[in-house]
C-alpha cells in the first residue's frame, strides 16, 4: 500500500483532487484538527477545494516515511503556504495515519499540533487561543462552512 500512499502524495503535490479522492474508499473517514470527521463525499469534496483554492498560489508539500503494513500505513508531510486571511507564512508538519480496505484508503486520520499552526498563520491571536477548545470548536465551524458553500457550488 506504500504505492497508493505515494500516488496520493504526489497527486497532492500537483493540487489533483481526483487521483487523491481515487485513492479513497466510498466509505472514507478523514479525520483532522481543523476540519474534525468528514466522511464519504465530504472528505473528497474537502480536498477539491484546498487543491482548488491552493492553485496558482505558493502552496508546497514534502512528504516522507511513508510505511504500511497489512491494513495499515502512515507517511510524514508537511505543507508550506501562504494563509490567505492573515498574509503569514504557515509550515505545518503532519502525521498521518490510514487504514485500507479493498486496496484504498478507508480512513485518513492527520495529526498536527493545532496550537504551533495557529501561531503560524495568526501571530498574535493564535498565541493567545490557539489552544483553547473555543478556538478548536470556531475553527471547525469555519471550515465547514467554507466546506459546504464549496459542495452547494459543486452540486
């Protein structure tokens, strides 16, 4: 599974939504710190809109060890970009975790300290509530809302 693991990375790289969601099993279950549970569709739809979005702009990805066994897999990544809201520079380092099934990827659970992130792309605000469950919970609300504007266009 290492191959499919790498085939979604690259993909990634060049902001191709479709070969990464053909990576995933219907039956996906993403997971993250900024978005939480997206499942099916949603999950697909979320990365359409981040290659969408990331377009044109200075996006980067590096991705690294990259393992799998049996069911299982993990890779390393990191993304670079620009957040649009604020103009600062972001590095966020990920971890990954997956689980197959019918050779694809069933679930997708990325891990990243969401506290450094908000430092990142909002200096002073995410210093001070970067940390806290209110920042959490409204950065999930925002995201998927920005989600489902993206899929209301879609449909």
């Amino acid at each position: 599974m290492d191959v499919l693991i790498e085939k979604f990375y690259q993909a990634f790289k060049e902001l191709d939504a479709e070969t990464m969601v053909s990576c995933y099993h219907d039956d996906i279950i993403f997971e993250d710190p900024a978005f939480g549970v997206l499942k099916g569709d949603r999950a697909g739809n979320m990365w359409r809109m981040l290659c969408k979005t990331q377009n044109g702009q200075d996006f980067k990805i590096n991705h690294s060890n990259i393992k799998s066994e049996g069911h299982t897999g993990s890779a390393s990544w990191e993304a670079f970009y620009t957040f649009s809201k604020t103009g600062r520079k972001v590095h966020n380092v990920i971890n990954a975790r997956f689980e197959f099934k019918d050779g694809k990827i069933i679930k997708h659970t990325d891990d990243f300290n969401l506290h450094k992130w908000s430092k990142q792309a909002m200096g002073f605000k995410g210093v001070m509530l970067g940390g806290t469950r209110y920042f959490k919970n409204k950065l999930k609300y925002q995201t998927n809302r920005l989600l489902t504007k993206f899929e209301e266009k879609l449909a």
